[in-house]
C-alpha cells in the first residue's frame, strides 16, 4: 500500500485568515481600517512519470511481504518442532521416572531379602552395604528424574500454553518423510522457508536497484490548483484563482550521492546472491544430518529392545543362580542396573524415532499446521495482505484496531 500511493494523487487543503489594521491620510483626513484577509485553497499533485520508481517500489515491496510470508512459516515450523521436542521429553522424563521409582522398589525388597539372609547367616554385612549403596543411589537418581521432569513440563507449558495432561504416547511422523536421501534434500532445496525467503530478498534488492537508477531519470508531473481570496475591507481584492500546470525535472548533476546509492545496492545483490547459496549448503547439510539422526534413532530403537529383553533374561538367570550360591549380591544389583540403564535407552531411542521423524520433516519445509494436517484454523497472510494492498485511505487494521 504504501509503495502503491506513488500512483495516486495527493491533495492538499490550505487556509488562512488574519488580522490587518491600517492607519493613515487619505484626503487630509486621517482614516484607520481593520480587514479580516483570507483565503482558501486546494492544490492536486499527480506524479505522471518517475523513472518507473513506484513500479519498482511496489515491486520491491511485493517482494518484502512475500520472504516474510516464508520467515513466518519458518517461524511455524520452528515452533511446531519445538512443540513436538517439549511432548515427547515430558513422555520421556515421565517414563523415565516411573522406571526409576520402581527400580527403587526393587531395590528397597532387594535390601530386605539381603539384610534376612544376613541375619541367618547366608550373606555378609558387605553384602548388606552394597545393596544400601545401590539403593541410596536409586534415590538419587530419582530426583534427578523429578528435577529433569520439573524442567521439561517449564519448556512445554511455554511453548505449548497448558499444563500436560494425559499425554498420549507419541507417534513418529513417517508418512511426509520422503522415501531417501536423495529426495529429502532436493524438497529441502526447494520448499525450506529459509532459502525462499532469502531469494524473495534478492528480488527486492534488485528491485531497490532499479528505484535508485530512476532517481536519475526526468520527472514528470502535474500539479491543479484552485484558490478563493477574501478581504471585507477591499472588496476588489476579492477573487478565485485556478490554474493546472504540468512540469517535468530533469536531474543533471547532484553531487554524485545518487551513483554512490546505485553501486552501493549492487553490491548488496551480490551479497544476497551469496547468502542464498550458503543457504541453501546449509540446509543440504541440514538435511543429511536429521536423516541420519532418523537412521541412527531407527536402529538404536532396534538395538534396545534386544538389549531389554537380554538383560530381562540375565536379571533372570542371576537371580536363580544368587539363590543357590553362584552369584553374589553384587551381581545381581549390577544385573539390575543393566536392565534398568537398558529401559531407559529405549525410552530414549523412541523418544528420538519421533523426534528426528518430526525433524527430517521440518528441514525440508514441510512441517506445517496444514501440510501435517493440524486440527487448527489456519492463518492466510494471504487474506490480510488482500483486505491492505488497494486501500485508499483508513487507519484502522483489518483486525479493527
């Protein structure tokens, strides 16, 4: 809209009134009158031709409020990720804790049974001090896992807005995740907000370019005027006026500043030519990196659910063997801690399937409310440019404020 105005006219309405005492002879005879002049007048300035500057002013501005449609779906993607980060840590912390508590139930029955053999004479009091240590360290990591959890419902009442409540357990987002690599980073190059965005700004410094070459061309323009004169005193000096003049302004030398601003914004096209392409090399490593962290979470999710059920069969077989003599109270606590470690790598692993799901997803552009079908109305920046761009006049926002 404001680029537009260049094309329209601007008209202006002036008006004045004062006071006007006069003393002197006229005829032998002294006289002193009073007037009241004033007057009113409307003028109408329309700019016929500019060296295209309006065209390119529009053109740039265009250009401007497309690359901060796609700064704001990045915006979206970013916070949409974060929204999935902070969902599935609280899933994870919670998991996390829970297994702890009963890791510590475990421990508490394990003590138990230990210090009653100990007292029959089956165990030593060195027994009875290593599964007290294991037990306070249990405790320990239970509040770290409080304090963990603590931390991570903060990050998600932030993003999210709400406390969670009854969180169901996350899925990973494989279906807009392309079938390989290869795919991935040539949609990547393509739709990431980033790298339109910043070619959006390359239209607009060239279009800033041309702005500045049509300072040096003629203007030409048109200015209407009408005027009304009055004077209570002199009558005659009473009057309307009116007049239309055309007038065209041909620039000639103006110190060099013009040249200086022209090579200037050249030079910035070159930059934002550069900044595209280190772009678009940081988006492609941006997305080999998320797919690999995919891969990686795919099979670690493999890995350690082999790894739970081992060392569930372990814990198992330790135990039995500690009751008939073959094993210490040792073994089985370190046994126990393996299973334990195990469970929450899986809950780890899963925690990153989801995640990194989401991130291939959000690096090559594509994690938005509409493209992953979020059950929310959507914002147009469409609709409130079109409710702006051709309005005349108003100082209200399309929102009413």
């Amino acid at each position: 809209m404001q680029a537009r105005a260049g094309y329209r006219p601007t008209i202006r309405l002036d008006a004045d009134i004062g006071v006007e005492r006069q003393k002197g002879v006229e005829g032998g005879e002294r006289f002193a009158r009073t007037a009241l002049p004033g007057g009113a007048g409307l003028t109408v300035n329309q700019t016929l031709f500019n060296g295209f500057q309006t065209d390119n002013n529009t053109r740039r501005a265009e250009s401007t409020v497309l690359g901060q449609r796609e700064s704001l779906r990045l915006t979206e993607t970013t916070t949409l990720f974060s929204a999935v980060q902070s969902y599935m840590d609280v899933l994870q912390n919670t998991a996390t804790l829970e297994l702890n508590r009963n890791n510590v139930a475990v421990l508490q029955e394990q003590l138990r049974q230990t210090a009653f053999r100990f007292q029959v004479g089956a165990l030593t009091r060195t027994d009875v001090a290593q599964a007290e240590a294991r037990l306070a360290l249990a405790r320990s990591q239970v509040s770290a896992a409080e304090s963990q959890l603590g931390a991570s419902i903060g990050i998600y009442r932030r993003v999210i807005g709400v406390e969670p409540r009854q969180l169901s357990p996350g899925r990973p987002l494989d279906r807009p995740v392309p079938g390989n690599l290869d795919a991935a980073v040539e949609i990547g190059l393509k739709e990431n907000p980033q790298i339109a965005s910043a070619l959006h700004a390359v239209d607009a410094a060239e279009a800033q370019v041309k702005v500045l070459e049509g300072r040096l061309y003629p203007q030409v323009g048109l200015t209407g005027q009408v005027a009304q004169r009055y004077d209570q005193e002199q009558p005659g000096d009473n009057g309307r006026t009116a007049s239309i003049v055309g007038r065209i302004t041909v620039p000639i030398y103006q110190g060099g500043s013009e040249y200086a601003q022209i090579r200037q914004a050249k030079e910035l096209v070159g930059q934002t030519r550069l900044q595209v392409e280190f772009l678009r090399d940081q988006i492609r490593a941006a997305v080999v990196s998320a797919w690999g962290q995919l891969e990686a979470a795919k099979a670690q999710v493999i890995a350690s659910q082999a790894q739970v059920q081992a060392n569930e069969v372990a814990l198992d077989g330790v135990r039995e063997e500690a009751r008939v003599g073959q094993r210490t109270t040792l073994d089985v606590l370190n046994a126990q801690q393996e299973l334990l470690n195990a469970r929450v790598q899986l809950i780890q692993a899963q925690r990153n399937r989801v995640v990194f799901s989401y991130g291939v997803v959000q690096q090559i552009g594509r994690l938005t409310a509409r493209f992953i079908a979020v059950p929310v109305a959507a914002y147009s920046p469409k609709t409130h440019f079109d409710q702006v761009k051709d309005l005349w006049s108003g100082v209200r926002t399309p929102d009413g404020r």
